[in-house]
DNA sequence: TATCCACAGGAAATCAGGGTGT
DNA sequence: ACACCCTGATTTCCTGTGGATA
C-alpha cells in the first residue's frame, strides 16, 4: 500500500471516487499483465518449449522423465513455460494425468517446510503443521502418501528459484532427498524440476546432486527488443481498451527492458505502471511520457519496498550510513565505523540490542547487493583491511522513507560520536595517498 | 623482510519463539 | 508437564589477507 496521494491537506474520498469512475477506462483486463499469468501462446519460446516438451513427453507413455535443470535470468519466461507445458501435456495424457507440484524457495525456503508444502499441496489441506514435527517423520508420511495417493502415476516437484535453497547444508541434503525419492517409492516415481536464476547456482550444490539433477539442463536466453515488443503487443490487447496503446509506447517499453538482460516482466511492469499513470491523470492514452514516469516510479517503488521491508537492524546500519554520509565532510566510510554508529543508534532505542561487527559485515553485504550502497574491499596496507562503503541511493528519499518508520525517524537528526568528535578512522588525505 | 593492522567471511553453536505428540 | 522439533537471527570461534610500515 502507498500513500503517497493522500497527503493532501484535505482529501476528500468520495471526490476522489467520483471523479475516478468518470475518468477514462483504459484497462480491460489488467491482470493480463501480472507476472502470474499464463498466456495461451508464448512467442519466441518455441525452442524452449520444444526442449521441456521432449524431456517430459515420455510421461505420456508411462515411463519416467530424469530430472533436469532449467536456467535463466528473471523475466525469460521459465516459470511460464513449464506451467505451459504442463497445461499441454495433461491435455495428451490419455489415462491418469501427472501431478505437478510447484515449490517457489524464496517463500518455501526450508527442508521441512518443502516437504510440508508437498504433502499439504497433495491433500489439499494444512495437514503438516508449519512447525513441530521431526524432519523424518514428515518424510515418512510423504512417501507414503504419495505410493497411496499417486499410485502408478507421476508426480513432477517443480522447485522455483532453487539457487536460494542450495547454498546451505540443510538445503543441499534435502535437494539430495528429493532426488533419490524414487528409491523408496513402490507406485508411484517423481521428476524434479529446478529451476534457476543465477548461472553458477551449480557451484554451491552437492556433488551428488549435480550427478543426478545437474547434468541436463536447459537455458533461457533473454528477450532482445523485437521479442518483448511482440510480447508486449500480444498482452496489451488482452489488458487495455482499442487504442490505449500505440505502437511506440511499445517499442520504448520493449528498449527499456531489454537494456536489463531482456526482462520481459520487467517490459510488462512497465507497461502496467504506464497505464496506470495515464489513468490516474485522465489520460485516454499511454503516451512515452507515461512510459519514462513508469520507469522512474518503479525504481522508486523498489527501493522504498525493500527498505521498509527490511528487519529493524538492517535498517539501522543503513542509518548508520547515512548519518556518516550526512554531514558535509567528505569522509571516507568503513565498516568499522558503521559498527560504532550502529552500537549507538542501538543504545538510543529502548528493546534493541547492540549486534556484533560479524553481524554488521552481512548486513553490509546485503545492502550491498542490494545495490542500495556499494562495498568495496580496499587493502589500506599498515592501517588494514577494510570495505569502503558509499551510499547509492538519494540521501533525501532516504529520509522520506525513514520518516514514516517510526523507530528511526527520531534518530535522523542525532549526531554520532564520532562525527562530534571529528574523529577518523583513516583520513581523507591517507585515503588519497594510498589510492 | 617480518610485522601488523582492521577487518572479511566460513562453520558451527546458541538462543528465543513457536510448535509437536504423549 | 515433558521431551523434543524447526526456524531465523545472532554469536562465537576461527583462519585468512594485501600491502604500508618499522
């Protein structure tokens, strides 16, 4: 929720309403453009879909597909094609029609609340509690509901952005579970399915894994600029009224995107905040003014999200942050200093505790790839090892968004210690003169 | 050339909070 | 009531390190 438009001095609602309802409709279908939508054709995904297509199609004849991998950048359209694919193949199954089972890590993030989401999904209710049981026990019970429930039949796990599961311990061993579940099932066999943002996910992942999940996997290249018109053009008929959208509000949508690695999400999102932008003015059309608004509102929207998302703790180091950079002085930021900050902003409010450097470092790093500040290592020979840290974002939305984050915004205005005393950890000049 | 700074960052342990079945 | 479980955040312990300085 933003509200970012009712902070007038007086906003009169039922106004607003009249005048909402006798502005111009430009959507006809919004939803068509939400990231969770399952077009009837995927254009330019034809290789792709040919590919998945082949590696599950011996389901149909009863036999069972190995496990592979899918790879490719948000927005390539992975998620979309599988669901696709699955759709078509359950029309072809002529006896029982598979299961498929979609696991997305970044919300089911741990061993045992995958296999709770897998028993829960088969089900079709909260059977497993979201916490409590041993590990094994729920394993257990898995299997045999799936011999039970699924019996001579298939059940493909698709596992969402697996890269997030697979760089800890327990993560790999479930992966490793998941993969030998064949081993002891009696009726029925499963295929898993991952699928993978980064690249070198692989890197992290257990030997044994690799063996039996790694070693087919299929790439999704980004879109260029022409295939995210096309796709653009196919949904903008499905979301907006005749004449909404003109041709070159799509091609500057599709160039935006495609700047990023082809995003096609991002393309559509675009689209969508372009619309509405349009509408909330009492546009009748979407013009490249719109587009280039959309575009800096949907940085802006990101960034205010993720901050006012984060724990309180990490965004009191960003506080930190930000009061060093604050004050005129240009000064060089180390992480020794956002510690020390930390520590005092932590004593000001009252139920928070002080965090160690180890701790700071990872929120450190967060906010890094985050790409809210930049963290550089830099060797500073005799005076250490450190990471030099900038701020990336505007100092002056900064404080728009901590304004209305209560515990922080009383802290905008204090002063640390070491700012008061003037005291720095590694000056400007040897900064300067060590490069 | 050895030393030493000021951390980085991996691995395992711990803690509190929410839960289980018996 | 009890022993035990899972999770997420954090601490503890630890080894590693680039390069200016003595």
């Amino acid at each position: 929720m933003t509200n970012k438009d009712d902070n007038y001095e007086s906003f009169n609602i039922d106004d607003f309403y009249k005048k909402y309802l006798n502005g111009p409709q430009l959507f006809k279908k919004r939803e068509a453009l939400e990231p969770s939508f399952v077009p009837h054709e995927l254009p330019h995904r034809d290789k792709e879909i040919e590919q998945i297509a082949s590696r599950t199609a011996c389901a149909l004849r009863g036999d069972v597909p190995s496990h592979f991998l899918i790879y490719g950048k948000t927005g390539t359209g992975k998620t979309a094609t599988v669901r696709f694919v699955s759709e078509k193949l359950a029309q072809y199954s002529e006896k029982i029609k598979p299961w498929w089972i979609y696991i997305n890590c970044s919300i089911v993030s741990t061993p045992y609340r995958i296999l709770a989401h897998i028993y829960n999904t088969i089900v079709g209710s909260e059977q497993i509690p979201p916490t409590g049981l041993p590990k094994d026990v729920i394993f257990k019970k898995l299997l045999g509901l799936l011999d039970y429930k699924i019996k001579n039949s298939l059940c493909f796990l698709v596992l969402d952005e697996i890269d997030l599961i697979t760089d800890t311990k327990q993560g790999n061993e479930i992966l490793y579970d998941l993969t030998r579940l064949n081993e002891n099932l009696d009726n029925c066999r499963t295929c898993l399915i991952g699928i993978s943002n980064k690249l070198k996910f692989k890197e992290n992942l257990d030997p044994r894994v690799v063996s039996s999940l790694g070693n087919e996997h299929i790439t999704f290249s980004g879109y260029n600029a022409k295939e995210l018109g096309d796709i653009l053009e196919s949904r903008a008929k499905i979301a907006f009224q005749e004449g909404v959208i003109n041709e070159g509000v799509i091609r500057l949508c599709a160039a935006l995107a495609a700047e990023e690695h082809g995003d096609a999400r991002k393309a559509l999102q675009l689209l969508r905040k372009a619309g509405e932008i349009a509408e909330r003015s009492h546009n009748k059309y979407v013009s490249n003014e719109h587009v280039r608004k959309a575009q800096e509102e949907l940085e802006r929207d990101h960034i205010i999200d993720y901050i006012k998302g984060m724990p309180l703790q990490a965004q009191l180091v960003l506080t930190s942050i930000y009061l060093i950079s604050k004050f005129p002085k240009e000064r060089i930021i180390v992480s020794g200093d956002i510690y020390e900050v930390h520590k005092e902003l932590a004593n000001l409010i009252p139920g928070v505790s002080t965090l160690t450097r180890r701790r700071i470092s990872d929120y450190i790093n967060e906010l890094h790839s985050a790409e809210i500040i930049t963290a550089e290592k830099k060797s500073l020979g005799y005076y250490g090892r450190t990471k030099v840290i900038k701020l990336n974002i505007d100092k002056k939305l900064l404080e728009t968004i901590f304004m209305e984050v209560n515990k922080i915004k009383d802290l905008l205005n204090y002063k640390p210690i070491l700012i008061q005393k003037n005291k720095v950890r590694i000056s400007d000049s040897t900064f300067r003169r060590l490069g």
